[in-house]
C-alpha cells in the first residue's frame, strides 16, 4: 500500500515543480528589454506578444520596488512611468490602469544602474518624443558615435551579459 501511495505523492509533488521551472524559463526567454538612445522597449510574451515602447521624453518617474523575498535574492523592480499614467489597477504586464502608462523592468540584480542609465539618457534627450531634435539639422548621412554613446552601449552589453549568466 506504501508503494501504491508513493507513486501518485510523488507525481503530486514533481509534476507542479517541473511545470513552474519550464513557465519561469520560458518567460525568461521570452523577456526582452532594449534601451536605445530615444527610447525603452519592453518585450514579453509566448503566445501572446506585448509589447511596449516607452520613449525618454514622456518619462515621469523612475523607481525600484524591492519587497523582502527581492532584497534576500539581491534583485528589484524598476518602474518606469509616464504621463498619464495615474492610479488605477495594474495589468498583467506591470502597467498602471490598463492603459500602458508604465513600464517594468522584473527582477534585476543591477535595478540602481540600470536606474541611472535611464535617467542619463533622459537628461541627454533633446526632442519632444517626436524625433524633431532642434538642435540638429537633417542630414543623409549616418551619426557618428561618440565616446558618451560607445560607453552607455558598453554599459548595456554587459548589463545584459550579466543578466544572462544569472538566468
């Protein structure tokens, strides 16, 4: 009778753990964050694709969440939000009232740089979320990087490095 009980516990008890470890890397692997020099992306889904695109200009508010099972792991939330984006009850991706007015960055060991990298390029944004920067005559030809944009790409690479050798 042992045996025959044995069988079904066990079945009870690795077939859930086996199922959250495949839903947990399967929404790693489909989390995708991008931080250009205009704008935020945030990417996720498996069936469902959603996507969000939050450009520097429209920016309101950057903070971390960390709650106490976040600050034993070492990892945050960084919340970026938006105009318009008041009250209201957060969606199954993170934003406020429904309506895409934030963005969440999940679980990150480097919440505070990735924070600060933010905020750096929304002090270096110049336009008015429309791409008409004032200070730059159109041109034909491609932009030149500077050293502050080789560095802020470095930046992003091993942040995103480092991020997959956590996962």
């Amino acid at each position: 009778i042992g045996a025959l009980i044995a069988i079904p516990m066990a079945a009870l008890i690795i077939v859930p753990d086996v199922v959250a470890y495949i839903a947990i890397h399967l929404r790693y692997d489909t989390t995708w964050y991008v931080l250009s020099e205009r704008s935020l992306r945030i990417r996720r889904g498996i069936w469902v694709i959603n996507e969000t695109t939050i450009t520097y200009e429209n920016v309101q508010n950057l903070k971390i969440d960390q709650g106490p099972l976040q600050r034993f792991f070492g990892i945050a939330d960084v919340v970026v939000e938006t105009a318009g984006g008041g009250g209201g009850a957060a969606g199954p991706h993170g934003q406020q009232g429904g309506a895409g007015h934030s963005g969440l960055i999940e679980g990150v060991a480097e919440a505070r740089e990735i924070r600060d990298l933010i905020l750096s390029q929304l002090r270096q944004s110049t336009s008015g979320g429309l791409g008409d920067d004032h200070h730059a005559a159109p041109t034909h030809e491609p932009a030149a990087l500077s050293t502050a944009h080789l560095a802020a790409l470095r930046e992003i690479r091993d942040l995103a490095q480092r991020a997959a050798r956590a996962g």
